[in-house]
C-alpha cells in the first residue's frame, strides 16, 4: 500500500474565524461558487451520461465526526437527480438486521443501471466506530476486514465503479465544528451522545483508520484520502477527482424551444377559493 501518512497541520497564527466557522484562510466565497457551479455542470453531464449508458457508481464517504461528509455530499447532488443520485445514511441497525450477515444490509443499496450511490458512512462501519465504540468483537473486524476486499472486487467486477474517500479533519478544526454544534440552532441535531463519547477516542480511530487503509486499500478499490479543514477547497477537489476517476462522455442532447401556449387574461388565479400562505416576509 502507498504511503499515506498524514500531516498534521498547525493554525498559523494569523488564522481567524470569519463568523461562519470558517476560517478567514480558506478559500473566498466567490471563487468557490464560480469554481463549484463550473463542477455542477460537469455533474450534470456524468448524469446524463450514465443514464444513457446504463452505468452504475458507488462512492463511499468515511471519517470522523465533523470531517465534513455531509457538506461535501450536499454540494455534489446541489443541482442533479435524486433518482440517479441516491444518498445512503443507514441507521443503527435493527434487531433483524443485526442478526443478519453483517455486509447484507448494504447489498440491496448498491446501484443498477442508471444510478449513482452515494453512501454517508458505508460498511466500513464496523472498521471505525463499531471497533472503536466496541459495538462488535475484535474477532469480528479482524474478518470483516479480510472478507471486504473480496466482497468489493466482485462489485467492482460486476460493473461497478465502486470510488472511497476517508475525509481527514485535524483535531483542532474537528473541536471547532463539534463545539458549532453546540450553540447553532441549525446543527445541534447534527451533535448526538455517541458524537461525545467518540470524541474523546482520537487515537483510537487513528489506529482503526490505519488498520482499516492496510486492509482494505486494493487495486480495484483504492482509498483517496481529502483533507477537509477547508471545507470549501475539500468540496471542490473531491468533486473534481470523481469527475476525473469515470470517464464519461457528453451525451448529445437535442435543442430544447419552449413551444407556444394560450394564456387568458385572469385566468393564472385558483378560481375556487382557496387558504393562502400569510405573506410575512
């Protein structure tokens, strides 16, 4: 397996919050809203693309609490299809599921023809927090983590495009947007009691993540690791590297002219009487 060790990554001193949990070093707002809409369009071609071929793709999302797996997904599907773009975010299991075989779950997720799967936290679960929080036995990731290389090379041979990224936040910068959590109104749902617990386990996750890279970290479905303290500069460079990972082709598409309509007088308004919504704003 490549060397991947991770740098650790100091605040220089200079670094300032913005007021957004931001920092005023990451990359300006404009640049990456032109740079974003610019990769939008680009997704919009893949979709059409693998509609039309008939493609399917899965890509893994995995990391920390507050790496950024959520924002990150959230700019991807921005401006395409939810029904070529399907997000996963599993629950805890059920007891049925629990007593299933542990991968099984997951199966039925994985695309057909025509889609794109996205999973937010996958079956690497049980390489991270289910070892870390001892949710499963040692017994049982040790297997998982020799059965899953094989499992993936028959989905990858099935004709998937099975694609993995492990988001690395720093300490500091994962204390930062778990303590957002904390005040902002909009993301106190986003902070729950395992969040907690997980927290005060840096360590062990590292040792899980490096653990989990040795393992599962193969020819035919590599780990792509993304920085993420920028949250903006992460978003842009994952999108750009799943674009560069699939080779897709424009689809040709047909001139589109709205056609011509009748449109009487008075008659756009409901001519029953009908609620309306109180005008506040």
């Amino acid at each position: 397996m490549a060397d991947r060790r991770i740098a650790k990554r100091q605040k220089p001193e200079a670094e300032k919050d913005d007021g957004d949990g931001e920092s005023s070093q990451q990359l300006k707002r404009k640049e990456f809203e032109k740079e974003l809409k610019r990769l939008h369009i680009e997704l919009v071609k893949l979709q059409e693309w693998v509609r039309h071929e008939g493609k399917k793709i899965c890509i893994v999302f995995e990391g920390r609490d507050g790496a950024g797996k959520g924002g990150t997904i959230k700019a991807i599907t921005a401006r395409v299809s939810p029904r070529v773009f399907r997000v996963i975010a599993l629950p805890a299991p059920t007891e049925r599921e629990k007593s299933q075989m542990y991968i099984q779950r997951y199966l039925p997720h994985l695309p057909a023809g025509g889609e794109i799967v996205i999973f937010d936290r996958s079956w690497y679960n049980r390489a991270g927090v289910e070892r870390v929080m001892g949710f499963c036995t040692p017994d049982q990731v040790k297997r998982f983590l020799h059965i899953v290389p094989n499992v993936e090379k028959a989905i990858v041979e099935s004709g998937v495009i099975l694609l993995k990224y492990w988001l690395e936040v720093s300490p500091d910068e994962q204390t930062q947007r778990l303590e957002a959590r904390i005040d902002d109104g909009r993301k106190t749902w986003k902070l729950s009691d395992m969040d907690l617990k997980s927290y005060t386990r840096w360590d062990d996750y590292s040792k899980a993540r490096d653990d989990m890279f040795a393992a599962t970290d193969t020819a035919w479905a590599p780990w792509y690791v993304a920085r993420s303290d920028d949250k903006r500069r992460a978003r842009l460079n994952i999108i750009e590297h799943i674009l560069d990972q699939i080779p897709y082709k424009s689809v040709p598409r047909a001139k589109v002219k709205l056609p011509k309509r009748r449109v009487t007088t008075g008659e756009s308004e409901p001519s029953h009487a009908v609620k309306s919504v109180p005008e506040k704003h």
